[in-house]
C-alpha cells in the first residue's frame, strides 16, 4: 500500500481559537479510515483543510505526491478529492439525477456522459428507482446516499465522507456500512468522520482520534477502543468494557 493523503504540521487558526495544531496524518490507498474525536476536536476543520475550503495557517497537504496546500476546492476534486457534507447540501429544487449530474460534469461537459455516469451511481448507490424524484422529497437515509452518489460521480480517489452514518435506523445504517464497503471495493480510498461509534469501528481499517484540534491517537480500531486517553476524551467506559 502507499500513501495517498498525508498531512504535514497542519494548523489552523480562526482569530484566538486553535481548531487544528500541527495535526499529521497519512491515509494509504485502499484503506477506510475513520476520524473520530468528541465534539469541537477539529475534525470538520480539518476535513474542510483536505477538501480546499480554506488554506490551513500553517502545514503541508500533499494528496497523491502532490502539494495541494494553495489549490481551491474544485481543482482538488478535479485532482480527486470527493466529499460529502455533514449537513446535506442537496440541491432540493432538481430532481436526484439532476443532482448527480452535477457531480459527473466534473469529468466531462458532454451531458449525455454525464446522464450516463449519473445512472449508474445511482444504481450503485440503491437510488435508481428515486432518480426522478425531486431532492427535498427523499427521506434523510436517501439524501445521505445522494450525497455519497454526487461525490461518487465526480470519480474520486479518495472519498471524505462526512457522518453519512449519524441519524439512521440500525438497518439504514447496515445498508451505509455496506454501501461504504463497496466503494473502497471500486478502489476509492475512505477517509470518514462519524460518532456512530459502535458502526463505525468494525467498519474502519485504522481510527485516528483527535481531541484539542491535536492528533491523540491512531491504530487499530481494536487497540484505540482499550485505550485508556481515548476512553477518558471521548468513547466512555462502556466501549472499555465491551472492548
């Protein structure tokens, strides 16, 4: 395996509040890894940093062999950085193809091409059958996978999934977990932010914990759950004890 994101010394500032301190982490092709942290750790911050949404104050983003520190948003996802957004940011008033669409405009402007490529995502991703459908209609486990399905679209090599998991049933989250499975089975790398702890753990290969806006702790999920600091900032006894 080699490395396909890594973060060097990031720091990020907002006026006096640190959200992020000399925070570096890798992610090696093929991997699902899950960031995880208490609330307020830096974790949307630091994925805002790797998708372009803003410049980090200090520190090196390399993606792909690539300094991409001073490159916006939409040249990272034409470099292959997809996303997805902790809040849905659907376009309500398109239909879910349409959506979709937008996502694989990033790859060619021959619409045709990109009607196609907006099918077979929507096949992938469970919503074929809604592809008509206007987006504020869909229920919130569809428009989380709509979002997964917009990012898909764009032909990522790394995937930064932002709690597509949080706010399901145990069932809609199975079907998340096996739909996040599938793409890193497509070779689509998985960096994913999530609270849902008890999914996620099984789901990922490593778990990198920040608390602070610093890196606390990385590793297998197995050996962070028993942790005793990672216990302390975020899991709680209950995870010490079924771990």
């Amino acid at each position: 395996m080699t490395i396909l994101l890594e973060t060097r010394n990031v720091t990020q500032r907002f006026a006096g509040l640190v959200a992020n301190s000399n925070v570096s982490i890798s992610v090696q092709r093929g991997e699902i890894v899950g960031l995880i942290g208490p609330n307020g750790a830096g974790k949307s911050t630091l994925f805002n940093l790797i998708a372009g949404a803003f410049r980090p104050t200090e520190g090196t983003i390399v993606f792909d062999g690539e300094d991409v520190t001073a490159l916006p948003a939409a040249e990272r996802c034409q470099r292959g950085i997809g996303r997805t957004f902790q809040v849905v940011k659907s376009f309500e008033s398109m239909t879910v193809i349409e959506n979709v669409i937008v996502g694989a405009l990033v790859r060619t402007t021959v619409m045709r091409d990109a009607r196609r490529k907006a099918h077979q995502v929507l096949a992938f991703c469970g919503l074929d059958a809604r592809a008509d459908v206007l987006a504020s209609d869909l229920v919130p486990s569809e428009k989380r996978r709509l979002e997964v399905a917009r990012a898909l679209a764009t032909e990522p090599k790394l995937l930064l999934l932002d709690e597509v998991l949080t706010g399901l049933t145990p069932v809609e989250s199975q079907k998340g977990v096996e739909l996040v499975r599938r793409v890193r089975d497509t070779g689509v790398t998985v960096l994913m932010v999530e609270h849902v702890m008890e999914i996620v753990m099984p789901l990922v290969d490593r778990a990198i914990v920040l608390d602070l806006g610093k890196v606390l702790l990385e590793g297998k999920p197995a050996d962070v759950v028993r942790d005793p600091k990672v216990i302390t900032a975020y899991l709680g006894d209950r995870h010490a004890v079924g771990a």
